[in-house]
C-alpha cells in the first residue's frame, strides 16, 4: 500500500473550479464569495484526506473479455482513495444547510481522489519502465467503450482492497467510499491503442461531463 501526505496531494483551482461546473473555456467570471470558500474548504480539507492507493500486475490474457486489452502485454490494476471522513464532513454540512461549502468541500474531494490516481499512475510508470517500455494513459470502468461492470474484475484482482485500503464495491459496481478512483493501465513492449479522448464521442456520460466542459480529460486519459 501507498500513502500519501495530504501535503503531496494538488489541489489545483481549476480543477475545483471544473468539478462544480464552472467552464473555464467561456472566461466566465466567478462570483468572490465562491472563491473565498473554495480556498478555506481547500486548507480545510488537508486534515480530511487520507489518501493512499495500491496496485497489482495482471496478465492481460485474463482479461478477454474486452478487445480493448489485446494489445497489452500485461495491466497495472489501481485503485485509490481518499477516505471516508471528508464525505462524512460534507454529509454533516448538508445537513447544517451549508449547501455552498458542502458543494465546495465535495468538489475538492474529487480533485484529491483524481491526483492521488494520477500520483498513482506515475509511480506504476516509473516502476515498471524497464520491464514494459510502453505504457498508455489510465482508464477507468464506466468511461468510453468500457462497461462499468470492469469495476468488478479490478476489484477481484485487488482482492484484499477493502481490508488494506477501506474500498468496498456494491452491487451496483458503486464505490464506497465515493471518492475512490479504479482503473487500468496497459503495459507492453511496444505501442498499444490509447482509451483517451477520441472515445468522448460514445461516451455514455459525456452529456453531464463535468471535465469536457473544463477543457480538462478525465480518468480515461489523465496520465
């Protein structure tokens, strides 16, 4: 398992400013109050995040059941988390009627969850660069030509990711807690087709795609 300071995790502005909708392409103005409480929710935040992440390699052959894999020699399976307390923290300010800081709070959450993923992917990278020189950019169960029910094959890889990590998948292939990110990484000895960005086209999500409107990729093609 890997652990990460909440120190080590980006929580970039726009990246927030992109989760809760704002559209970074239109120059839209953002109203002061909104970025006061996106910078307090921001420090507040860093004590709520307990962000840590595991991944095991695969033999790609085991995953026949997508074409989308044929090409890989082998996958680095990841999954990340941030922890349960922030939601607990955004659950309990829905409930004082802070709708804003809760929207706010939340938003930052996904930021953290999509970093350490990112954090994560790196690491597989360097670590296995010498052993498969060629790597694509991680993609995630639900995004693009890939069914969300690929949760349950990560999730049966990574089997002891609810003792280690705290992640538990329910039937309805939902992770808990939600700010949680699992996804797949192909590894080979030379270059493989990419899940990325030419795949928002059929996309099942992309009508309420909260990254599309950032300009910004999502968690198929975020390196």
């Amino acid at each position: 398992m890997i652990v990460w300071k909440s120190s080590d995790i980006p929580l970039n502005e726009e990246n927030i400013l992109t989760f809760l909708g704002y559209d970074s392409a239109k120059k839209a103005p953002v109203h002061k109050r909104v970025l006061k409480v996106i910078r307090q929710e921001r420090e507040r935040a860093l004590p709520l995040l307990s962000c840590r992440g595991l991944y095991k390699l695969s033999p790609a052959n085991l995953w026949c059941e997508s074409d989308i894999f044929a090409d890989a020699d082998s996958l680095a399976v990841g999954l990340v988390t941030v922890g349960s307390e922030l939601e607990t923290e955004v659950q309990q300010l829905f409930a004082k009627g802070d709708g804003l800081r809760a929207v706010v709070l939340d938003a930052i959450g996904s930021v953290a969850a999509e970093a350490a993923a990112g954090l994560l992917n790196e690491i597989i990278v360097k670590q296995l660069s010498e052993q498969y020189p060629f790597a694509t950019r991680r993609f995630s169960p639900g995004y693009g030509c890939w069914d969300v029910t690929g949760q349950q094959l990560i999730f049966n890889e990574l089997a002891g990711a609810e003792e280690t990590l705290g992640v538990k998948l329910s039937a309805s292939m939902l992770m808990s807690p939600l700010k949680s990110v699992s996804f797949v990484v192909k590894l080979g000895q030379s270059t493989m087709r990419e899940i990325n960005e030419e795949s928002c086209g059929s996309c099942r999500v992309k009508p309420a795609c909260r990254q599309s409107k950032g300009g910004h990729l999502c968690s198929i093609a975020m390196a």
